[in-house]
C-alpha cells in the first residue's frame, strides 16, 4: 500500500510553533494538544477556546433544485429554515436507515452551504452526486479545500465576539447565520459547536485563516482565549452527549437508535432511508445507545464489551463507542449500545475493562449542561 | 517540545520507558520517564500492584490511563513490591508534574543484581528514543 501523505490546514505551521502534539485524524494532520487536554477542555467550560477545524469539508448547493435535492438526501426538514442565514443539524441517511454523514445546513441567501465531517467529504460528495440527475437546475462545488473554519467556544465566546464583530454576533440566535469582517478579514458564521457551550463557527477564506487565527487568539487574551486540539473537542463533545461519526454513528446505525430523533422528520414528504426510519419508528428500536457513568477510575473506551451481569459467563449485549474521563464532571463517562431492554435510564449495566466488570449506570443525557 | 524533557544521569532507563533508582540499600524506586510522561498526556489513572507482590523483569506490574490512552506498565528489574505510591491514586497527575520525584510508582527490593546490567544510561536512552 502507498503510503498517503497526511493534507494540512493552512494553520498546521502555527500548531507546531506553539508546541503542538500533532495526529493523523482522518487523513489530516491536525492539533490533539498544545499542553493538556484538561487544561484546554477547562478553558472551553470557563473561559473559550479556538479550534482549528478547516479540515471539515464545505459543499455549495446552488440553483432551483437545490431545495428539493438536500430535502431528499437529508433526515431533517428543511421547511424548518423558514428564513434565509438559518442552520439545522441533520444526517444523509442511507436506504438501510443507516447513516452516511452527519453535518448542518446553513440557508444562506442565495445558496444552500453543507458542513460535513472532515474524514467524509470523499464518501459525501459520491454519495450526493449519485442523486444529482434527478433534478435539473442544480449546481454542486466542493469548496472545502477554499474554505477555512474556526470554532470560537465557551462562556466568553459571545463577549468575545461582540469585540471583534460588534452587537450583530453578540445577538445573533442559535443556528442563525451572519457575515461580517474581523480585522479586515472577510468572514462568515454561525451560532453553532461541538462543545456544549455556547459559541461560534467562523469561515474564512483558507489563505486568511492563519491571520485571523493569530488575531483572535491576541483579541482574546483579555477573555482568557486558548487554543485547543482535537483532543479537548473530543472530550468536550462526549460530555455533552454529541455524536461523532465512527463512534455514535455509521452506515449501519440510524439517527433513531443514536438518540438523535430530535433532528428526525418522519412527517416530510420522500427522502432516502425515510422507509426504514419510518419502520424503526413503527416497530421500535432494536438498538439504542445509552450514556454510561462508569464507575472507579479506569476508562471504558472504544470496543470494550458491555454486559448486563458480572457473571464471567454472561453475554456481551454491546460495546463502548466512546468513552473517557468526564473532565468537568469529574468521573469515567461513556456511550454505547446495547439492546433496548438494557436503554432505560437506571439500567445497571457492566464494562469489560481489561477483564475486570465494572459497574456503569445508565443515565439521562447529556453528562454535562452548560450552565445559562 | 521533546527537547524539553530531562532524563536525570543518575537513573537506569529500560527500552519500555520505565526508570530505576537503586536507593543503595537494595531497594529500587521505579517511576515512568518524562517521555513516557509527555506521550501519554493528562495522566487519570495510575493501578498498581499490592506491595508483597513479585515480578520478573520485564513482567507487567500496573497500568497507567491518560485522557487519550492506556498503556501497561513492565517491570525495569525483577523485585519483590515493597511499597507504592499511593497519593497516585486521588493526585494521578504527579507523574506528568514530576515523573521523577512526587511522580515514582514503586519501591522493590531488588531480585537480581545482575539484571542492571541490562539496563540503559541516560544518554543510552535518549538515543533510544529519538529513533
């Protein structure tokens, strides 16, 4: 096998020059830590942090269809963006009921702007240009490689942007979108994240994003910024009970069994997978994933067996999809699934960490709620 | 960053990143190294053995979990445990604030004197590691 070079964002020499850890997530070569995960995950709960997500890939829906196609491709109900520079959170859903990405849609006023998972942009775009044909006055671009992203997260994410934006960012609601300048900068963003805080995701242009990574991380020194990796962004994620495609979600696990129902439209009219949506739906879930507080002070992570008994000879009834220490909360959290008998709140459950069974609870999502 | 990171002249080092200090009473002191430490990241959870416990060199003797990973910890020298770090278990982060110091895992008494021999200098082991 050919070894693949890793692609970089336009901020990965500033990553290194501040001290970075850098990984291989997803083919990129991305920020995991600059010093520590606690640290920056902290900084995100109390003060904000600046992520670098450029490597998520953006896709531009143009022309007369391009309502008619995203409704066929995705499980929400985009009649819910009564208005233009809105974003709802959805999933491409396969003819399995299965998923394909998950991702937000922005209605912008004049396009249509999709926001998937960096490790899926390949998959994304084959997967939306099969259905291209059916509609006549479409228009695709892959912009992801033109277009930079910033997520701006935390408590003083709002303060900090009516500083460098003004009142229109401050004000701005959840899932709306607007367009502005930063220091000259042309940008544009939402009121979206990944973290369970408030905060922002700001676009820009890909040869601009170095400049105004280093302007909001000067800007933002009197809000206590940060920068932060991957690693935090997964930790933060987790603790607020958000999916990450390859743990909570695949092609083979719906938006139904992942708890994701809230973002689920099975009122709308034909899109793909709605069938078996609508049979899950009907029939009830086999399957369900379930937020798990495990207890002591080893780790359930990814692939480590659940069961319902400590019997040495009990079955495996599903696995962990994500777990870590909830650094905010204070104690071992994870997701996994297991049979819908075994979802119910309350439900005493046991991890198989490292051949010994510990106890872990089913609780009610998510683990953590910013405080308003 | 790795530049950083010390490795005291005084210490034996061994190929699994643990470090050994013999304490000149035939006991040893055994922690993990500042590049261990530093790969690791946020240290969360330190399992360590029962002191009376005996191990070969080389055998698995605790685990050691960051925010990211967990790894197994190995035995740098045979020995039996005759005490452990216990304020590892509410302060796990004393070993990535002084792996050498407040940061050790256990004391041993040591089992074979011969088996030093094996181990690396501090400069042996830097080598090793940027390799």
């Amino acid at each position: 096998m050919l070894t693949q070079t890793l692609k970089e964002t336009p901020l990965a020499d500033l990553h290194r020059a501040a001290g970075a850890r850098m990984v291989d997530f997803a083919g990129w070569n991305m920020p995991v830590q600059y010093k520590s995960i606690i640290k920056e995950h902290m900084t995100v709960r109390q003060a904000v942090g600046l992520f670098d997500v450029c490597h998520m890939g953006e896709v531009i829906v143009t022309g007369k269809d391009a309502k008619p196609f995203i409704q066929y491709l995705i499980a929400n109900d985009l009649e819910k963006l009564q208005n233009p520079n809105t974003a709802l959170y959805t999933q491409f859903v396969n003819e399995n009921g299965g998923t394909v990405d998950d991702l937000i849609v922005y209605r912008r006023t004049n396009d249509y702007l999709l926001v998937v998972n960096a490790g899926n942009i390949d998959k994304d775009w084959n997967w939306i240009n099969q259905f291209k044909d059916r509609f006549k006055d479409l228009h695709l671009v892959d912009e992801s490689d033109k277009t930079g992203l910033l997520a701006l997260q935390g408590p003083k994410a709002q303060a900090l942007m009516k500083e460098l934006v003004g009142e229109q960012a401050a004000s701005l609601p959840v899932f709306h979108y607007a367009e502005s300048i930063i220091s000259g900068i042309k940008i544009s963003f939402g009121r979206t994240g990944y973290t369970g805080e408030d905060g922002y995701e700001i676009f820009v242009e890909t040869s601009k994003a170095a400049a105004l990574w280093q302007d909001i991380l000067k800007r933002g020194e009197a809000f206590g910024i940060e920068p932060c990796g991957l690693g935090a962004r997964d930790t933060l994620r987790l603790e607020a009970c958000l999916p990450l495609y390859g743990h909570e979600l695949d092609d083979k696990t719906s938006p139904l069994e992942a708890g994701l129902g809230f973002s689920v439209s099975l009122d709308k009219p034909d899109y793909i997978g709605k069938d078996r949506l609508v049979a899950q739906k009907t029939n009830g879930l086999k399957k369900k994933l379930v937020c798990l507080v495990s207890e002591g002070k080893a780790l359930p992570r990814q692939g480590y067996a659940i069961k319902a008994s400590t019997q040495a000879i009990a079955p495996v009834i599903g696995s962990i999809a994500s777990g870590t220490q909830g650094i905010a909360v204070g104690y071992p959290i994870a997701t996994g699934y297991v049979p819908t008998e075994y979802a119910k709140v309350g439900t005493q459950l046991y991890v198989d960490i490292r051949g010994n069974s510990v106890p872990a609870k089913v609780v009610t999502r998510p683990f953590y709620k910013a405080k308003k | 960053m790795a530049a950083t990171l010390t490795y005291p002249p005084e210490l034996k080092y061994v190929k699994t990143h643990e470090w050994v200090h013999l304490n000149g009473d035939g006991t040893a002191t055994i922690g993990i190294t500042a590049f261990a430490a530093d790969q690791l990241g946020d240290v969360t959870y330190v399992e360590l053995p029962k002191p009376g416990t005996k191990f070969s060199i080389e055998e698995k003797f605790g685990v050691i979990e960051s925010v990211k990973s967990v790894s197994d910890l190995f035995m740098p020298v045979s020995g039996e445990v005759v005490s452990i770090n216990e304020r590892l278990s509410s302060e796990p982060e004393l070993v990535n604030n002084g792996c050498y110091s407040e940061g050790w895992m256990l004391k041993v008494k040591l089992g074979n004197d011969s088996e030093l021999n094996k181990t690396l200098s501090a400069d042996q082991y830097k080598e090793f590691i940027v390799e």
